[in-house]
C-alpha cells in the first residue's frame, strides 16, 4: 500500500509512513487507494480483533507484516468495547473506554505500538516516540509503549488544563515514558511536536516517530470498531447506524468516516464539538479558521486547529461535497453539565463531559423529530473526570481496576516552556538516557 501526502509533495510505502509520522511536506499521510468492502466480507467474522483483521488486511498486502496482522490485532484489541442498547428508543451508547487507560485512544496507540514494535530492527538506536496530548492521548501512548525495547516516549500536555486524573495518568509511568507539563494550550503542544518534526538536525540525532493522530498506524485500526459495530447492527436491523461523535481533533470522527468510504454500514455521521467551534464553522461555511482554543468542561476537545482537517478535506473531492456528508455542532459548558445530570436521571448512567457533548447533540435531534437509530460514541471513563461528574450526578464513582493501578503510582512530570526550542533541548537531553526495560 503506498501513501501519499495531503499536500501532495511526498509519497511512503506504508512502513516508512507508520515509522514518520508526518509526511516530509508537513502534510498527512492517507492511503493512495481506498479498499472497498462488502458486508459479505466480514461473514464469521464477529469480535474487533477479527473485524479488524479483515478491515485492515488490504493495507499490509504487500508489507513484511501481511501475514502478521491477526496476531497485531489480538494483541492490541484484548478488551472490550460494548454497545449498549440505552432505555431511549433506537438509541445506543458504544462504550470505547474500556482500556487500560480508560479512553477511546488505547485502541489506535496499543495497534501502532504492536507495528512499530515488530518492524523495529533489534540493532537499531533507539526511537522517540512523540506525542502531544489534549487529555488521554499520552496516557494511552505512554500505557502502550511502557518498557518496550528500542523505544522513547516524549509526552506533551497543557500544564492545568487536564484532569487531576488525566494529569496523574500522564505522568505516572516512568521508565522509558517522560512527561511534559507545558505551560500553553494543546495547540502549543501539537505545534511544538510539528516544529520537532520539521527539525532534520534534530531528527538525525534524535530519532521521531508519532503516536498522535497524525499518525496512519493510529486511525485506520480506529475504524475497526465503527465496522464492528455497524456491521452488528446492519445483521441484526438490516438499517444503518448513525454516529454522533464527539471530536476535537478529528481522528475518532474521521475513523467512522473512514469506515464509511470503505462500504461499511455506517450512516450519518454527525461531529460533536464543545465551544471550540472550529469545525462546525467551517462545515458551514467552507471557510477554515483555526484559532486559539478555548478552555472548557470536555478539556480533551479544546482544539483550536484540528490537524486532522487535512485528512477530512482530502477525503473529498470538494469542499462543497465535504460540507453536504458530513454535519457539525458545537455544545456550551453549561448544556454539557445539564447532560450529564439528565442522562443520569434517564439512562442511570455516569457519562464523561465528551460523551455528554454527544448525547446533547442528539437530543437536539431527537427534539427535531429524528428517529433513526443513533449511537453515542462515549469516548472516555468518567472517573476520569469525578471532579466535575460526580457533584452533578450526586455519586461517587468507583475507579477500575487498571485506572486504579496507574493512580497508586507515583507521578512526576517536567515543566517546560511553549516552544519548540525548549522541546528540542529536552529531546537531546534526554537521548540515550532512558532506561528501555528488556
């Protein structure tokens, strides 16, 4: 499978895009052909692991690893990611939180791990991985490279504007993981990993690859469970499913768009955003205009420049075709704390801020008359978020068993500054020190 870029100027065989990251252009790495699937295809074919498997087949056909892509499926998707038929009628709530670090990303991160770790050559320095964090991407980075031979983890989040418990979650592994307190916004974050991407000196004596989702090894596994899910559905209704998905930097919406470019059951597709309206403005008006993001209850979606746009836009032959498939809405703080009460009144279950941002979304629709099957995407565990879930539900919320492991630990993360000058200090400071467990 070769990649292109979506900018256009750079081409990678499928290695050399999962080993970059960011295309050498600046731009994204997509596939240059889309495989097309009908639902047949997935005959027998029940669990993530096997949907995955088939699903993302087509894309190692002619890679070392071809034949390896069932095992890289059962090692990284071994928990589970239920669909939960909720008291609302043709209402549904998939439950993608329930990974080792309690958000939606341990799927895309335990995937690309398991890839780099096999294409890895056991004589080769040591790799950085770098990733930039609005919330849970880090930890579920952190979680899947922990103590692998041959790896670095550099993560970066905004210094206050995480969880207590994402925070810990962050900075709680240790070993070959070091953690970045930056004092900015994620945007700041994200451009200081871009900059260090673009440093070529840096890059020779440091090298990079990514875990964000920039990175093709992490979003197209996340269209594994929208095929699972939506296949379930399709077998047992014979209608398609339609996803309301909360989304800041675009990688969980565009793994359900992905799937739908492919053949999959997927109906519409509806992005659920928090006051950073970036996305619902452009979609519609076709007018992109990043700007600073703003702090808010659902802290993981503060996306002011959604990188994944690229990726969106290349998916389409036009804008204006873009803006017709494809729906945005944003939500307030306060209709996210509303949600979250009510839905526990309704459904008598805890929701995080992220996945109250989606069932607030559609209950807009339900109210406008639309009676389709829907599914809420819920994103996150909302023990990670007690501090603003539990005084609205009026209940404590019980820590899991694998979050429960992570907080015992202690953590520690480095401050640092919003620049990528101060991020290159650190990565070269920091090569060859780290203790890579074997």
């Amino acid at each position: 499978m070769r990649c292109v870029s979506t900018r256009g100027h750079d081409t990678a065989s499928l290695t050399e895009a999962l080993q970059r990251g960011l295309a050498r252009d600046g731009g994204l790495y997509v596939p240059a052909q889309w495989p097309r699937f009908a639902a047949a295809a997935f005959a027998g074919a029940d669990s993530l692991a096997a949907v995955a498997t088939r699903l993302l087949q087509p894309f190692f056909a002619d890679h070392v690893l071809a034949d390896q892509v069932g095992a890289i499926s059962a090692a990284a998707f071994n928990f589970p990611l239920p669909v939960i038929e909720l008291r609302a009628p043709r209402t549904y709530l998939l439950e993608l939180f329930h990974g080792p670090t309690g958000a939606f990303k341990d799927v895309g991160a335990r995937f690309l791990a398991e890839v780099l770790s096999r294409l890895r050559s056991p004589s080769a320095p040591p790799v950085t991985v770098l990733a930039a964090t609005s919330g849970d991407t880090g930890s579920a980075v952190a979680a899947a490279f922990h103590r692998r031979p041959g790896f670095q983890v550099a993560i970066l989040f905004p210094d206050g504007r995480v969880s207590a418990r994402q925070a810990h979650l962050l900075s709680c592994f240790g070993d070959n993981v070091q953690s970045f307190a930056v004092q900015g916004s994620f945007d700041d974050c994200q451009a200081m990993v871009k900059a260090a991407f673009a440093d070529a000196d840096l890059q020779a004596r440091c090298p990079l690859t990514s875990a964000n989702s920039i990175s093709l090894g992490r979003l197209l596994p996340q269209a594994a469970y929208y095929a699972q899910v939506a296949l379930a559905h399709w077998q047992r209704h014979q209608r398609a499913l339609n996803f309301v998905i909360p989304t800041g930097n675009l990688g969980n919406g565009l793994a359900a768009l992905y799937a739908r470019s492919m053949g999959l059951p997927v109906g519409e597709v509806v992005l659920a955003t928090n006051a950073n309206r970036v996305l619902p403005e452009f979609l519609a008006s076709g007018n992109y205009q990043p700007r600073a993001s703003i702090a808010t209850l659902a802290n993981a979606m503060d996306v002011g420049a959604p990188s994944n746009l690229e990726r969106l836009r290349a998916l389409f032959a036009s804008t204006a075709e873009l803006t017709q498939a494809v729906t945005a809405v944003s939500v307030t703080d306060a209709a996210i704390a509303a949600r979250i009460r009510r839905f526990f009144a309704d459904e008598g279950r805890a929701i995080c801020p992220h996945t109250a941002v989606a069932a607030e979304v559609l209950a807009g629709l339900r109210e406008g008359g639309d009676q389709r099957d829907w599914c809420l995407v819920a994103s996150a565990d909302p023990v990670k978020f007690e501090s603003i879930v539990e005084p609205l539900i009026g209940q404590s919320l019980a820590v899991p068993p694998s979050l429960e492991h992570w907080l015992q630990r202690p953590a520690l993360a480095t401050p640092i500054a919003a620049t990528a000058a101060a991020l290159r200090q650190q990565l070269l400071a920091r090569q060859g020190s780290a203790i890579i467990a074997e």
